[in-house]
C-alpha cells in the first residue's frame, strides 16, 4: 500500500515524499480512506503511531478541494490537542503537510504565551487552528475566533484531554461549533468516559485500532534495574557516561524531583534541563528545542509536560520512579521506539514500588526482565565519590528505606562510613523473584 494507492493529492505525495516517508503506517492506511470518504472516525492509537499524519493529510486533502468561505476567512478544522507542546508539534506537522499548499493557513493557539499575536493571526483568518482548550475558549469569550465555520473537529489525545480535565472546556466548544461537521476522536485509551464523549459526539464512527499498545511496546527494550532510592540518580550518572549515551529522557513524578535531578547530573557534569509545567512556555520550548538538537544530553520531564513531545528516534528513556498510574508507564516508553525505530528504556525501581511494577506487569500483560547493575545492588554500599557528590547536594536526601517512613540518608552508611546494612540485603530485594518484603500500602493515590 502506497500514499499514492490512498487516494492522496499530488502536492500532499510531495510533502511526504520531502519527509522521506515511503509507506503509510497502519493508522494512516486505515484511517486516511475514512476521513477522505467524509465518515466520523473513532480511532484508537498511541503517539509514535503516525496519528498526526493520519488526520491532517485527508483533512489537508478535503480542504484543498473546497473552497474557503468566501469573505471573512472562517477556520475550516479545529484540532484540539491537551498541552502546549503537542498544539506546537500538531501544527508543525499541518505546515509540513501543507508545504505544498502555500494557500493554507494555520494557526496554534495555546496559553502561557500572549493573547494578542494570536488575535492579530486569528483576525486575518485562518484554515485551520490547532489548540489547546482553555486558550481557545478565552478566545471564544472575548470573541476573538469565530468558529462557526468549522467543518471538521479532531480531538487528539482525548483521553489526555479528559485526564487533565478538560472535559468541561471540551463541551463548552462543541457548544459554539456547527451541528453539522466531520468529528475525528484519537485516544490512545478508551474508558467510560471517553467512551460516553464519543457517544455525544461521534455519528456511526468508523472505527479503527492500530498497534494495541503491546505491539508498540515490542519495540522496545524494557528493563528494569532494582536498585536503592537513595542511590537512583548514582546509577543515572553511571549509565549515561559509561554508555556514552547522548540523548535521554527521564520521567519523574514530581516537579520538584524534575528540577533536582536535573541539578544533579549537572554537578555530575552531564549536560540536562528539565521540563514541567512551573516554567514558561518559552523554557520549555527552549529546553526541548536544545535537547532535540543534541545541547542538552538529558530531559528531565514529569508526565504532564512530556505528553505528545515527539523526538525522531529517540534511543534512551529512563524512569527514575514509576508512574502510579500504569498507562502512564506505556506512554513514558512510547517516547522511544517510535514509528519503527527501536529504543531502549530503562526503570530504575527501588522496594517501595514493587507495588507498582506489578500493575505495569499485569497491564502489559509480562514480566519486564531484571538485572541488577554491578556496583548497584540493593543494599549495597555506595562508593566514596559517589557518597561525596551525594554530600555535595544535601538536598537530595529523600530515602525511605522500608515501610514509607521517612528517615535520613546516613542510613546506608555506618559510623566509620562503612556499610550499615549486611549483605543478605541484596538477596533480599531480589526483583522478580520472592514477594515483598511489605506492601507499598500508598502507592496508588491518585495524581
Ligand atoms: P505521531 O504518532 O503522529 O506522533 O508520529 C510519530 C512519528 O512518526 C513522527 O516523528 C512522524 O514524523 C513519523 N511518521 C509519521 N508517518 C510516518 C510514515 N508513514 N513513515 C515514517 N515515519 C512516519
């Protein structure tokens, strides 16, 4: 199956064919046919799946076909998107889609940035606008957009969407846009609620599913390396310098952690930065730009604020911790292994989330090997300049050993510096095998 056997314009076969894209992914070879034949589509795939491509190319096609409305340009396709960098991403991928039709306009729209150069773009009038929700409806109050021209709708992301909870705003545009129009709805996970969206929303979908989230998972080389809390980021600097690697991501579940740990592989002498939702839209978009061209070795993100970002083969992802909410762990690997291209990612799981690695296990539906790196067994003692970089950041400290409580880092090491703990330690928190010494009772508050 080709792009051409899809149906696809010439100047769209051309703007492929720039991006070097010889074959259609299965999301595309399915979906492209539905959204060109006019149909509601309800689609059910990850990023890394080219879902973008999936519906701007037929939408990009659709347009080009009808005229713009006459006088005041009306936007034609709204593509809504959950956070700031996928609206970006989205609309970088219409304007290379678009490449060869000069005629089409597009605008991204999304908060943290000024409203009144989005007002300027908005009220020359556009094609299509790609947003993130809460700006859009500042727009639609303020009446800055007119969408009542809106022919075709995407929500991109929706579970996403509904996840940051958006589903309020989400109604509130519906209730603006035309009764009549073509409704896209990609979700990479299907719930209730999501579910009962599609209902409202969708007219006798056509429904398609690509990579089930395992498929995309089989790309990826997962491991997980057991080893202490307190000696996490010790063995983040040991793998990033003696595999030379030159480009990681690494999830942590708070903003906090983001920004230390970042702090830390700096003083390790590793080029990092790190993203999250306290910095502004112009950080974040500096400290990716920096790390996808290779002046940043390692992005420290939180969920949130690495949801959508898509980086060309990205090789290496690390968990620092693992997510409580189990999706979450196939979202983070999504980030690696993308459209065909292998990666690796690794998990660094100390006892206390023993908890959540078995809902990861269970959802994935297999036992992700474990191997112990040398030098970092659990229980085992931390080298001397490893101790020294720790005392140089005494804002680190944040193990808790067995049970939630908290106590102080001196605990893996004795009076003389010595270990504290005996060397049954290790066999102990052998992952994989024997149970839990107790159960991460909290581990699965909700976020
Ligand atoms: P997405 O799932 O839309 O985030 O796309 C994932 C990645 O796949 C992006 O980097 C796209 O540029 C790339 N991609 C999309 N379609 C194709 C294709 N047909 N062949 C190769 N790569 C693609």
């Amino acid at each position: 199956m080709s792009f051409a056997e899809l149906g696809l314009a010439p100047e769209l076969l051309r703007a492929l064919a720039d991006e070097g894209y010889s074959q259609p992914t299965p999301i595309q070879a399915q979906a492209i046919p539905m959204v060109l034949a006019g149909r509601d589509l309800l689609a059910a795939a990850q990023t890394g799946t080219g879902k973008t491509a999936a519906f701007t190319l037929p939408i990009l096609q659709k347009l080009n076909a009808t005229a713009a409305v006459t006088g005041a340009r009306l936007a034609r396709v709204l593509v809504l998107v959950p956070t700031r960098e996928l609206a970006a991403q989205v609309g970088e991928s219409v304007r290379t889609y678009g490449r060869h039709l000069p005629a089409m306009k597009t605008s991204i729209i999304f908060g943290g940035v000024g409203i009144n150069p989005q007002i300027d773009l908005l009220r020359r009038g556009v094609d299509i606008i790609v947003a993130t929700p809460g700006r859009l409806l500042d727009h639609v109050q303020q009446k800055t957009v007119n969408l009542s021209g809106v022919q075709m709708l995407v929500l991109d992301e929706a579970d996403r969407m509904l996840d940051m909870g958006f589903i309020r705003d989400i109604r509130r545009v519906l209730a603006v846009l035309p009764k009549q129009r073509q409704n896209l709805l990609f979700s990479a996970t299907f719930n209730g609620e999501i579910r009962s969206l599609a209902e409202s929303m969708l007219h006798n979908p056509a429904s398609v599913e690509v990579a089930p989230r395992n498929s995309t998972v089989d790309l990826i080389a997962q491991r997980v390396h057991p080893v202490d809390k307190a000696r996490k980021t010790a063995l983040i600097a040991h793998l990033v310098k003696g595999g030379d690697w030159k480009q990681v991501l690494i999830f942590t579940r708070t903003k906090h952690g983001a920004n230390r740990l970042s702090e830390q592989l700096m003083r390790e002498g590793i080029q990092s930065d790190a993203i999250h939702g306290n910095k502004s839209q112009s950080a974040r978009t500096r400290a990716l730009a920096d790390f996808k061209a290779g002046k940043v070795r390692v992005l420290v993100a939180t969920d949130i604020a690495a949801r959508g970002i898509d980086i060309d083969m990205l090789p290496h992802v690390i968990n620092h911790e693992l997510p409580n909410v189990p999706e979450d762990y196939v979202h983070r690997i999504g980030r690696t292994g993308r459209a065909g291209s292998s990666g690796e990612a690794i998990s660094l799981v100390s006892s206390d989330e023993r908890q959540q690695l078995k809902d990861i296990q269970k959802l994935l539906r297999r036992e992700i090997p474990s191997s112990i790196v040398e030098g970092f067994a659990p229980g085992s003692a931390p080298s001397a300049t490893e101790l020294a970089s720790r005392a140089a950041a005494p804002a680190t400290t944040h193990a808790r050993p067995h049970g939630g409580h908290n106590r102080p880092q001196q605990r893996s090491s004795g009076p003389g510096g010595g270990p504290a703990r005996k060397a049954d330690g290790s066999q102990a928190h052998r992952q994989g095998q024997g149970r839990p010494q107790h159960k991460a009772g909290d581990s699965r508050k909700a976020r």
